[in-house]
C-alpha cells in the first residue's frame, strides 16, 4: 500500500525499527518471512530510507536553537489567527499560514535585492517568504502558540515543498525547468549558474551567498526560462544576462532590472 506517493512498507519499516515492543518485534520477524522481497527496507536503518521528512541536525537547526516570532511576525500571526475559530481544530488551521510567517521572517535578503519593476508590475515591500526558512525551533514555537502536538506542525511541513527545512543561502535562488521553461533553454541556464557560481543544483555556496534549486511550473511559462530569486522573478533569461543578474546580486549597491520579454 501507499500513503502520500511512499511506499506503505517504507514507512512500516520506520515505524518498527523504532518500535521496542516484544509485539512489534514479532511482526517485523513474520513480515520478513512473509514478504522477502520487502526485507531489505525492513532490515535498513531508518535514516537510509527516511526520505526528505526526516530532520537533519545541524549546528543552527536543533530543537534547543533559539528561536522568537518578531514584532512584524506577531503582528501577521494575530491578523491570521482572527480568521479562525478559538478552537483547536480552528487554530490548527493556522499552521499553514505561520509556517510561512517564520519563512518571511528568516528571509535574510529581500531588503538587499533592489529590483525596478517593469511597469504594471506589483511591488513586494515586505519578504514574501521565498528566501527564508523553517527550523525546528520555530516549528516547536508554532505548536506551543497553536496548542497542537509538534507532529501537527511537522506533518505540513513535511509534505509541503514550499517550505524550506533547511538553511537557504542569502539569495535563493529557484530554477524552473518544467517543460515550457525546459524547451527555452532552462537546463542552459541551470548550468550557466553551476559554472559561475561553482555548485550544482542543491547545494549552496560555501560563503552562503546563493543556493540553487530546481523547482517545477512557477507560472510565467510566457517568458520562459526564468528564475525566482527569494520573492522576484527574473524572466526571458539568456546566459549573458543570468550572469549579469548574479553578479549584480552579489554587488548589493546596483539596482537590479528583470529581464523580461519585450511581449508584456
């Protein structure tokens, strides 16, 4: 069986490994004589097969790092929490929307990036989350503020790829090479960006400046290839002007302009 795209005996694996119960033991011994071809999953350590839901410790992501909403955070936390019933069922509802608020909190850079804006197109004044990050404290802080279990809080974020679990670098930057973008030229631009920065897809560099992520369909399909750097979109790229758009970055002082398509 399956259960959200993963194999049922992935997660049963888990689940017994875990498990001291002379009860548990039993079964994990009869699954393996009854299902043998199961048996390398059953027999692997949990972490080896515990896919992108299972935490990573690091130096600044433990359960005891530091962690507090700010003051601009608190303000959208009470905005979102008046849509809500004062019911744990209606608080809960809140998870969704406070995960993103620790997300637009952590973005380190959306002040840095000084993009005009073609004409017609909105401004974003304040981080909209694309830069930021999730850690393990926060979601803790969460569950304490909602009333719900930390399961509550890690099985959305867990299942959601919008929010990052772990340390993004400064400017986050997110390739699509869904089929439109793909057929443009994305993957010409994903390597164009390995080269200059000296990293691969996944990885960030070692000053922490950038990180690069392929993502899927990000929407402007019309101007293809493109990128999302933190909350801005960099559309109608070609590999001269993405190497101008990450030195501009890393320049900090000189304002960024999209390129876009002469068609909007």
């Amino acid at each position: 069986f399956f259960f959200f795209g993963l194999p049922g005996s992935m997660l049963l694996r888990t689940a017994l490994c875990r498990s001291t119960s002379a009860g548990a033991r039993s079964l994990h011994t009869a699954l393996l004589r009854r299902a043998p071809r199961a048996a390398p999953l059953l027999r692997a350590a949990p972490s080896r097969a515990s896919g992108t839901f299972h935490h990573v410790k690091e130096a600044d992501n433990l359960e005891e790092t530091p962690f507090e909403f700010d003051e601009e955070a608190e303000k959208e936390i009470a905005f979102t929490l008046n849509k809500y019933p004062d019911t744990l069922q209606g608080r809960q509802s809140g998870i969704m929307p406070l995960l993103w608020i620790v997300q637009a909190q952590l973005d380190r850079a959306h002040a840095t990036i000084k993009a005009d804006n073609p004409r017609g197109a909105m401004a974003f004044p304040k981080s909209q989350g694309g830069g930021g990050w999730v850690p393990l404290a926060a979601m803790h802080k969460i569950a304490e503020r909602l009333g719900c279990s930390h399961m509550d809080v890690y099985e959305v974020a867990t299942f959601f790829t919008m929010y990052n679990r772990e340390k993004r670098g400064r400017f986050h930057i997110m390739l699509c090479a869904t089929t439109p973008c793909m057929v443009c030229g994305a993957y010409d631009i994903m390597h164009t960006i390995e080269k200059h920065l000296g990293i691969k897809a996944g990885e960030t560099t070692a000053d922490g400046e950038f990180t690069l992520t392929e993502v899927e369909c990000l929407g402007a399909c019309v101007n293809a290839p493109m990128v999302q750097v933190n909350d801005m979109f960099f559309e109608n790229l070609t590999t001269e002007s993405t190497v101008e758009l990450l030195d501009n970055l890393k320049a900090e002082d000189l304002p960024i302009s999209p390129p876009v398509s002469p068609r909007i």
